[in-house]
C-alpha cells in the first residue's frame, strides 16, 4: 500500500507539470499572436529634405526656475529654420506633446512634410511647429509627473502666443498634436482652474491611452485619469467648440491597445472621432506605437486636414466646429476623392463638346486608353426602378475630379442640369467607388457618367443595377470553442461587382476569425485586383486588403471594441469582385487569436491572478509549517491549495457590489483601489469564464515559475558555494543590527525621495543573496 501511494504520490505532480505546462503554452501563444502575429509594416517613412534644426524657446524666469528640467523648441529646416531665428513667426501655432519617454525630436515628421505643403502653395498659408521636452520621462510608469507636465504645457501656449503679438493674423488659440501619454496631457489642460479653453481649438492625438491606463501601477496615475475623464463627461457641452481626433495604431500597437484609444463615449458626441489607422483614407495601415508619428501614409493625411482647415479670413484654423469635423471626416472616415470643399455646388451644367451615349443595359462596362474625345454616357433611370433598389459605379482613375452626376432636367438628347454625386463616392486603394439607392434619390432622371479625354492613361468604369438582397449574404460564426475543427462557408458564383457578406453572431472581443477567401475565374486574362473590406458599422475599425485575382487570401477578423448596447447593427465583409469570377468565403474560429485577445485585453490583470496562487500556495505552506514542522515544497503545495473557487465567488462577489453607489463610496473611503474585473466590465471587455481562465493562466505561470526558481536557487547556491565556501556558518543572533539600521534608514530614504519599487527590488536582491549564502 505504501509503495502504491508513493507512485501515485509520484504521479501527481508529473500530472500537475504536464497540465500547468499546457496552460502556460496557451499563455505563450496569446503573447506570441499580440507580439508577433501581425500585418507587415505597411508604413513608408517620412525623410527630412533638409537638416533639422530644433529652436530653443526662452522662457519666463518663473517657468524655468519651476520646471528646470523641461523646454520648448521650434522646429525648423534649411532658409525656414535661419529665418525663424530671430522668432518673427508670420505661420499657425501646433504644438507637440511627446509621450512616455518620447523625445521632443519626433515632431520633425510632421513640421517637415508640413513645410513641403507649404512650399507647394507658396507659402500663402504654413505652420510653425513647436514641441515640448519632457526629459523623456517615465509617466505611464509612474504618474506623479503628469500634473507638472499638464502645466508646463499650459505656460508653453502662453509663450508660443505671446510670440504672435502684433502680427496682423495673430492666432488667438494653438492647435495640439499628442503622441501617447501626450495626448492626455493635452486633455488634462482643461481640468487646470486657470486655463481658457478657447487657447485650443483642435486636438489630434495619436496612440493615446484614453479610456484607462494600460498597467495602473500606481495612485497618481488613476487618479489623474479619473479626474481627466470625469472632467471630459461632466462639461461635455463646453467643450463643443474644442474638435478632437484620437488615432488608434490597430494590432501592430501592441503596448496600446486600440480600444483604450477611443474617447469616452459619453464625451462629445458631435465634436469627437476616433479611427484607428488601419481604416484612414489613403493611409490603410496598421501601425506600431512609436511609428504612428513618423508614418508617412498618416502624417499625410494629418498635414492634408490641417490645410483644409484653415480660414482664408484669419489665416488661422477655422473657429467653425462643423467644418472642422468635416474636414476630418473628409481626410480620416469617408474620402470621395475630391480636393475638401466646404459648401460644394448643388447643381452644375455639363459642357463641353462631348459625345453623349445612351446606355439602357442593367450592366455596363468601358475600358478608354488614350481617347482624344470626351464622352457622357447616360443611364435613364425609369426603366431601372421597378427592377433594382440600387446602382453600383466603380471608376480606377484616381484623381481628383468630378466623374459622376444625377441629372434633373434633361431633353431627349443631353442632360441641362445635373447635381455632381461625385461627393456620395468613396475611395479605396485600387478604385474609387459609389452605390446609390435609387429611392433616395426620385428627382433624378439619368445617372450621367463622364469620361474626360485622356492622354496616355488607361482606366476602367464599371456601373450596374442590382437588388440589394441579391448581393447581402448572411454567414453566421462559428462557434468560440469549435476550435477551428468546423467552418462556415458560402460560395459567390459572382455575375456583379460588389458583395456583402454579413458575419452574424460577430459582436464580441473574445471572438476572433480567419476568414479565407478562394478566387477562380473562367477565364484567364488579366483582371483587376480584387478589395476585401471588414467592415465594422458602430467604430471606424475597418481593415483593407487588395488580392490578385485568382488567389487564396486570409483575413483575420476580430474586434478592438464590442458591440455597444442597443446596437444591432452587424459586421460585413465587403468584397469588391470581378464580374467572371467564383469567390469561396471559408470561416473559421481562431484559437490563437482568442488567446491573444485575452491576453491584449486582460494581460494587466494577470499578475493579480498570479499573485494570488503564490498567496494561496504561501498559505498552504504555512499551514503545512505549522501543523506539522516541516515546510512542504512549493509546486506539490500550489497543486494542492491553489484552487478557482477559493477566489472566483469572491471576485464575482465584488464586482456585483460594485453596481452600489453605498458599496464604492465605502471603497473610495478606505482609498481601495477599484476591482480590475470591474474596471474591464466598466469597459465591454469582461466576459463569462474570463475570470476563471486568468486564474488557470496564473497557476500555470506561478508552477512553472516556481520550478524555474527552486532550480535557478539550486544552481547558483552551488555555484556560490564552489566560489566562495564559508569556513564556518554565520549565525545571526541579533534581529537588529547597526548594519541593519543604516540599511533600512537608507532604503526608507530611497523610497521617499525616488521609487518604493526600487527599495523593495534592493530588499528582494538582499535577501536572495543572503537564501544563496
């Protein structure tokens, strides 16, 4: 009996290794999807034409008695750079807040492709970029900086304005760029009691952390958080005329996640938008934390916005919010490739000695190359509208001009007057593209295509009528522990040019896809690229891929926000077909990137869950020491006491009382920090079973921890002791020693004046040193 309780003794723990190493390899594979599993790096990178040259601002006495550590530069290249040395700015003010240990040299990207703008224009209108150094300062490790840096800022705008005094279009407010932890900075600037909100108009931020920290590591920084938006939901009406943009990195920016980069929805609803990178016009790339400020794609596109916006009365930022948000709009959700025109014309005549072509079929196709002759083919819509609900355009001439028009006075030859439905079109990366519903639009006889002469360039238009039930398909998702075993499928025998695969079910973070998609074609010639769209309706998350046709693409589908409440709007892969060709649309659950989307929302969670098994396993230990003598060893006893519902019902527990305003005012009086499983419920990112996975998660982690301990301790004792062998043991007799006294006044004083992590990391370091002796 003895010996068969010894090998099942033997067993457990063989058991136990095999089944916290198995959870532990799950682990690694969330954290290898979040760190490695992404798309390429889509980003071109933005060059300086000339030398940089940063411009050391003179501050006031006071300021930089306050703030020794902290300056303000100008940004300058070449003849721009020599003639701003004498700091007779004529330009518009932008400031640039650098974020956790960010430099103040990384506004050079923008101020550079900002100064080529100019150049272009011929200097009518340009920017003068200033940018902060913040000593590279640690602030999303540590908080307490976050106050002083909010105002410094604060008397850098009073500066950079007082630099504008008696100019004839002296700005009266200054427009921020914040990289991170900068761009919260930027939002704290209105919760100052001093501070006028008029200072800022526009507000651009880019990778920063909103909603909540990433790791909250310690008091100062939640509860500068809490104080920033609390202030940004309660004065949501005065702050309409401040327009702000967050831009989010998407899955490349793996230390910010995007969902943390979206504003509080609660803030302002008409003067706010956040985008990730991944759906910006032009741009259509996912980028890393640090290449966000020099991509050149998105740099791009903000230097674009920032010209657009200015008012040729003031020659400064328009102090118009509704064309500030739909300059925005315009460069960073829907472009329709056209030049930004506030107020465009609602009808224009089309001239020109141009030939005009009835088209009466239901579809259409033209290819022109190098044709001297301008055409206008026209579509009567009256044979059209008892037969199809909507008219599809796709034209591969990526510039700038109108291209497609309603007519609403026409005689039998030509159209008179026409409206410019160019505006209603939408760029992609191969082709600008336009659906219309014909009931939207009754006052319309024809829809007008023009084709301008060319000279060398070869493109294509495509136009057809469909019904939209006709071409939406429903493909509900697999189910999340399938585990890749089973797919959903649907074939497209594609006549049309456009398909709307609607993924049913697809509203939560923990659910995560791959998508692959099969085109084959009848046919071999060459065809036009195929666009494959994800399209997220409730944020502007969308993600782009262009294919070659015939091809096996895959796409991987999951959220960076979950589906809001009252919201039954659903996700759609759009696909931007050939007309001859066969699409198969294969889906599939993603194991490893479910566990990466546990790991990217819940990864600072998971220390607590690990803290708390090493606690359970101590306790058992103590116990065993104190029943018995002997202390049991830490694996064998983490088996044993480390158990879920030691610790899930209390978790559970808390976070239901959480819902009571007497329960979190009792909390907040006891200066508790609030329960991280609230905290992500608080944010849609806590889901059934999360808890108990983190739990098994952290056992794995604290076993094998533990084993990788114990045999390092073991390792470096021997090697220790080959080293340096005492003759004799030292025996400590004294708990207190003058030794000791010095030791611990020195490291209380560390504590106080630096980082208690540091003296605790020392006293860690001291001990292991004294176990290894």
């Amino acid at each position: 009996l003895g010996g068969a309780m010894g090998r099942a003794g033997r067993r457990l723990p063989a058991v136990a290794a095999l089944f916290y190493g198995a959870l532990a390899a799950l682990v690694l594979l969330g954290v290898r999807d979040v760190l490695f599993l992404y798309e390429e790096n889509r980003c071109s990178m933005t060059y300086m034409y000339e030398y940089p040259e940063y411009l050391k601002i003179k501050l006031p006495k006071k300021t930089a008695r306050r703030y020794p550590t902290y300056e303000l530069y100008l940004y300058g290249e070449g003849n721009y750079a020599k003639e701003n040395k004498n700091l007779l700015l004529t330009g518009i003010p932008v400031l640039f807040l650098p974020g956790n240990a960010g430099s103040y040299k990384q506004v050079r990207s923008l101020g550079s492709i900002a100064l080529r703008k100019a150049e272009d224009v011929d200097f009518k209108y340009h920017f003068n970029f200033f940018s902060v150094n913040f000593n590279e300062e640690l602030v999303a490790l540590y908080g307490g900086s976050l106050q002083r840096q909010t105002k410094f800022v604060h008397e850098c705008i009073k500066v950079i304005l007082k630099l504008y005094r008696d100019r004839e279009f002296a700005p009266r407010s200054v427009a921020i760029v914040g990289h991170s932890m900068g761009g919260l900075v930027a939002r704290a600037l209105l919760t100052l009691k001093n501070f006028k909100p008029e200072l800022i108009n526009l507000l651009i931020t880019q990778a920063t952390p909103h909603v909540a920290p990433v790791m909250p590591l310690d008091q100062y920084l939640t509860d500068f958080y809490t104080a920033v938006n609390n202030y940004w939901i309660l004065k949501a009406q005065d702050l309409r005329n401040l327009t702000t943009l967050s831009v989010a990195g998407g899955f490349r920016d793996y230390q910010v996640r995007s969902g943390l980069a979206f504003l509080p929805r609660l803030s302002q609803h008409d003067s706010a938008l956040s985008v990730v990178s991944s759906a910006v016009p032009r741009a259509w790339a996912s980028t890393d934390h640090l290449s966000i400020v020099w991509c050149k794609e998105l740099i791009l596109a903000t230097i674009r916005a920032f010209f657009d916006l200015i008012d040729e009365n003031t020659r400064q930022i328009t102090e118009d919010p509704k064309k500030r948000m739909s300059v925005l709009n315009h460069h960073f959700v829907r472009h329709p490739a056209k030049i930004f025109e506030e107020n465009p014309e609602a009808s224009t005549e089309l001239t020109g000695a141009f030939m005009w072509i009835t088209v009466k079929a239901s579809k259409w196709t033209y290819s022109v190359y190098n044709d001297s002759d301008g055409k206008y083919f026209t579509f009567p819509l009256a044979s059209h509208r008892k037969s199809y609900s909507h008219v599809y355009c796709e034209n591969s001439m990526l510039d700038t001009r109108s291209w497609i028009y309603g007519c609403m006075n026409s005689n039998s030859s030509r159209c008179l007057e026409a409206t410019d439905l160019s505006w209603r079109a939408e760029l992609l990366p191969t082709t600008k593209v336009v659906i219309l519903k014909l009931q939207d639009y009754p006052s319309l006889s024809h829809i007008v295509i023009q084709v301008s002469p060319t000279a060398g360039n070869k493109y294509n238009l495509d136009c057809e009528f469909f019904k939209e039930d006709s071409r939406t398909v429903q493909l509900p998702v697999t189910h999340l522990f399938s585990f890749g075993l089973s797919s959903s499928k649907i074939l497209l025998n594609s006549t049309g040019l456009l398909y709307n695969v609607q993924l049913q079910h697809f509203n939560q973070i923990y659910q995560a896809f791959n998508i692959y998609i099969e085109s084959c074609c009848q046919s071999v010639k060459e065809r036009k690229p195929s666009v494959y769209r994800l399209h997220i309706p409730w944020s502007h998350e969308d993600s782009i891929i262009v294919a070659k046709v015939p091809s096996f693409t895959e796409i991987s589908a999951k959220l960076h926000i979950a589906q809001p409440q009252n919201d039954n709007r659903v996700p759609e892969l759009n696909i931007y077909s050939s007309s001859d060709c066969q699409y198969e649309v294969i889906l599939k659950t993603s194991l490893v990137q479910i566990l990466g989307q546990i790991i990217r929302f819940h990864a600072g969670a998971l220390p607590v869950y690990i803290v708390s098994n090493i606690l359970l396993t101590y306790g058992g230990q103590l116990s065993t020491l104190i029943s018995t003598g002997q202390c049991s060893d830490f694996s064998i006893e983490l088996v044993r006491t480390a158990k879920p519902y030691k610790v899930e019902p209390l978790v559970s527990i808390v976070v239901f009382l959480q819902g009571f305003n007497w329960f979190r005012e009792i909390r907040e009086s006891l200066s508790l920090t609030e329960v991280d499983a609230a905290v992500l419920s608080s944010q849609d990112a806590w889901f059934p079973l999360v808890s108990l996975m983190l739990f098994l998660f952290g056992t794995g982690i604290a076993y094998w921890s533990g084993v990788f301990f114990s045999t390092s301790l073991r390792l470096f004792s021997s090697l220790w002791l080959t080293l340096i062998r005492p003759p004799v043991l030292q025996k400590h007799n004294k708990l207190i020693t003058p030794r000791t006294l010095c030791g611990v006044l020195s490291l209380a004083l560390l504590s106080w004046t630096t980082c208690g992590a540091l003296a605790v990391f020392i006293i860690y370091l001291q001990y292991l040193v004294q176990v290894l002796k």
